[in-house]
C-alpha cells in the first residue's frame, strides 16, 4: 500500500461536489454548521500559486484543510499520510516544492515534531505549521525546536487561514531562523528564541485586523 493512501489521496483541487458534501456532513457531525469563505482581496489571486503539503493521518482532517484551502483559492495541494511520508515527499519533490507545510503531530511511523526535524536538515527553509490536538505548552514548544514557525491547536479556525496568507501575500513564505511566528488573536507576529530555544515576544513584525 503506499505511504500516501489511495490515489485520490494526492490531490490539486478538491472541489468536487461529493467530497464537499461529505465533509459538510461531517462537519455538521461535529457541531460546525458551515464554512464561511472569506471576503475577496486584491492579494488573493496570489493565493492561486502557492502550493501546499498537508501531512495528517486523518483523512477526513486532510480533506477538511484542503477544501478551506480551495476556498481561499488554494489548489495545487499535496497530501502525505504520516510523518515518513510527508519526508519521503519532501526528499522526492524537492526542498523548493512547498510554500508552505501543515504538519499534524500525533501520527504513525513518524511524528510530526520528528518529520519537521528531518525536513528542516534537508535544507526546506519554506514555512512549516505545526498542527495538534493537544494543547499542552510542552507539545506546542517542542514543535517551534523542531523547526516549525508556529504550532496551533485543533480545530484550525478559518480566520487563522485568512490571517495566515495575508502575512504570505505580504511578506512571503521564508522561515526566519532563530524566530518563530505566533498568532494572538487577529495578530501574527515574529518572535525571537530565547537561549533555551523557546519563543519569546520582544519584536512584532505586523498585525492584521
């Protein structure tokens, strides 16, 4: 079987009627009602080239991310299925693939911290989202040592997206070694690593509203 799932699991554009209406439904499962699109911008048409990889375990949490994603304007979507194969990925397309990683943690063969580690050596210096159901500080700070720019808890709000590629379509998608990015709100900023290698606030860099 290959790392990445069936072949409809790699995907550039997953805006087919009946997998929007299974993942509504569950949504709907869940408690969400809808998903709201976010008001056009003159810088969203940048969206349409970025390409993205989404490594998650859960199918369903993959194909939720990406229809968010195509909403946003968001196609060319790659999807890995663990953290080995979200490397494999990396190592097989090329380190200039991505513009941009989701990364999910708590996944078989290879966690996502570990993955982030791995990708970051190969020399990927795009920028990574640390993703994970668990909100303990502990998980969210090895996930910034691992190499992610910033780590956020599930479930991914929309409005965390919409701030997320404005700062893209801003700024671009470049890591800043020894700084990580951090969402407060309707805010996103740089921050510094401390000698320990933990995130500290002493720079904001630019906030959205």
């Amino acid at each position: 079987v290959s790392p990445f799932g069936s072949p409809s699991d790699r995907t550039t554009g997953t805006t087919d009627e009946s997998l929007k209406t299974t993942v509504l439904h569950s949504l709907n499962r869940q408690g969400v009602a809808s998903i709201s699109t976010p008001p056009s911008s003159p810088s969203a048409s940048r969206s349409s080239y970025y390409n993205i990889l989404i490594v998650d375990d859960v199918l369903s949490n993959r194909k939720l991310l990406a229809l968010l994603l195509n909403k946003r304007g968001i196609h060319s979507i790659t999807f890995a299925a663990d953290g080995m194969a979200g490397v494999e990925t990396v190592k097989d397309k090329g380190i200039d693939a991505f513009d941009l990683i989701f990364m999910d943690n708590t996944m078989p063969h290879l966690s996502g911290i570990e993955a982030s580690r791995i990708i970051r050596k190969l020399g990927y210096d795009n920028l990574i989202i640390g993703v994970t159901g668990n909100s303990m500080e502990d998980e969210l700070t090895d996930f910034l040592q691992a190499g992610a720019d910033f780590a956020i808890t599930k479930p991914m709000k929309p409005n965390v997206l919409d701030i997320l590629l404005q700062y893209m379509n801003t700024f671009g998608c470049r890591s800043h070694p020894n700084e990580r990015l951090v969402i407060r709100n309707t805010s996103l900023e740089w921050v510094r690593l401390d000698s320990h290698g933990r995130p500290k606030s002493d720079r904001h860099i630019s906030s959205f509203k």
